[in-house]
C-alpha cells in the first residue's frame, strides 16, 4: 500500500510539474461519422494548491444545437469542488451549478423557469461529465492514472442531475500522430449510465480523443490522427434509436421534473 501511495504521489509530481502558473490551453474538433458538426475548447490552470478549469462546446446539426460552457475548480488530488455550466439546447437555456457541502454534492438546475436543487452522495474522485466536455474528460484520465482506475464517479447535469460509477477497462495500446509527431496511445473503454465511450489519451495522460461509438459522435484533439483510426471512415455504426438521434445519452436537456427544493 505505500509503495502504491508513494507511486501515486510520484505521477501527480510529475504532472503537476508539466503545468506552470499559465493556462494551459486545447481545441477539438466535434464529428459525426466522419462529418464535422462542431468544436470544444479545454483550459487548465494552477490556481493556488489546486487547479481552474474551464471548456466550451458547441454543436450545430440537424436535430441538435448545443452549445456551452462552464468553469469549475479542482482541489490538489482533482477532487471537485464546484462547477458552474451555462448552456442551450436547441434554443432553451440551461444553467448547472454543482457544490461541495460537507460529505455531498449539491446540484442547482435551472430550465425551462423551473428550478431543481439535488443532493448527490460524495465521492472523493468524482468527475463533472456533461457529454463533449473535454474537461470532464481529462479529469477522468488524471484520476484513473493515479488511483488505476479505481472508484471513478461521474456526476451527470441530466434530468434533476444524478452520480454514477465508472467501469474503466485498460485495452491495448495503439499508435498515433500528434502535430506530426509519432506517439504511443492509450485506449480505455468507458462505461456510464448505460453509454459507452472510448476514450484515447497520451503517456501523459492527456485527452487526445474520444467516441461514442453508438451515436457516431467523435471529439479528437486538433492535430492528433489514430493511426489506424479505431472506427474507419465509410463505416458508420447504425443510427441509434429515434430517441437518441438528439445527441449523446447524458447531454444536457431542458428539465421537464421538479422535486422539493
């Protein structure tokens, strides 16, 4: 158990090394089935013993015009602490806030003029997820690197807002290029909330793509190419269910429940 914590503690020396008190700064690129639908940006940043972050999406295709944003910051082993995310989808706004109070997390929804605050049950590696958040994302793969993938939670702003475990498999590693540059790659599968994402990152941890394979949506960091790509271009997975053809299964949508404040 020690040598595991002193191992731990080893990686985030070393990658809270990599960033410095500037902001560091990522774009990516949104497809679906090969076409380009939209694009998300990432910034991390050392804000005193934790970190700031911040992203953007947005999305504008037939059926789905999403966009937001959202700030947050995360304490020195990437516990969450809170999060704000300002949206729209297809034309109704959104706001998500998310707190930690004591030993929960406390959810404020606002659509549709209704206004919902949930209490979610506290887990100490937890993971703001809306879908097409890179930060969300990134935050993942950090924490799996440092705690092998163990007890990840990710708290999803859908419906009145809910907590999730994540199952992270380890697969095989795979080739890729980054501005030119031949790296390694590592491949995890995801699940959550009945959805499946594969997501792809660096030795280093960091985000360099992922897919929902179901829906066909892929958000890839610009400059990067899988090489072979996972899921080659021409052969599209089939169209998911008429319900679904909205976007993602966790994307954020107006509210349509109220419950106690």
């Amino acid at each position: 158990m020690r040598l595991r914590m002193w191992a731990m503690a080893g990686w985030m020396a070393g990658w809270m090394a990599g960033l410095t008190g500037a902001a560091s700064a990522q774009t990516f690129l949104i497809s679906q089935n090969g076409k380009s639908v939209g694009s998300a940006t990432m910034t991390w940043t050392r804000s005193g013993a934790g970190y700031g972050i911040s992203s953007n999406a947005s999305i504008n295709m037939t059926g789905l015009n999403l966009s937001f944003s959202e700030t947050g910051y995360l304490g020195a082993h990437l516990n969450l602490n809170t999060m704000q995310l300002n949206g729209q989808v297809n034309g109704t706004p959104v706001t998500v806030g998310a707190q930690r109070t004591n030993q929960q997390f406390l959810m404020k929804i606002f659509a549709n003029g209704q206004r919902i605050n949930t209490p979610l049950a506290f887990h100490s590696r937890t993971v703001f997820l809306p879908d097409f958040d890179p930060a969300g994302l990134a935050a993942m793969l950090r924490l799996g690197a440092a705690y092998d993938n163990a007890r990840i939670w990710a708290m999803i702003p859908k419906q009145t807002g809910s907590v999730m475990p994540m199952e992270i498999a380890t697969d095989a590693d795979m080739q890729g290029t980054l501005n030119g540059k031949a790296i390694t790659v590592h491949h995890f599968t995801v699940k959550v909330n009945d959805g499946v994402i594969e997501v792809f990152s660096s030795m280093t941890s960091d985000l360099l793509q992922a897919e929902w394979t179901h829906e066909g949506f892929a958000l890839v960091r610009q400059g990067f190419v899988l090489t072979p790509p996972k899921h080659p271009i021409g052969a599209p997975p089939p169209p998911p269910p008429a319900s679904q053809q909205t976007g993602p299964p966790n994307a954020p949508e107006p509210q349509t429940q109220t419950q106690p404040q």
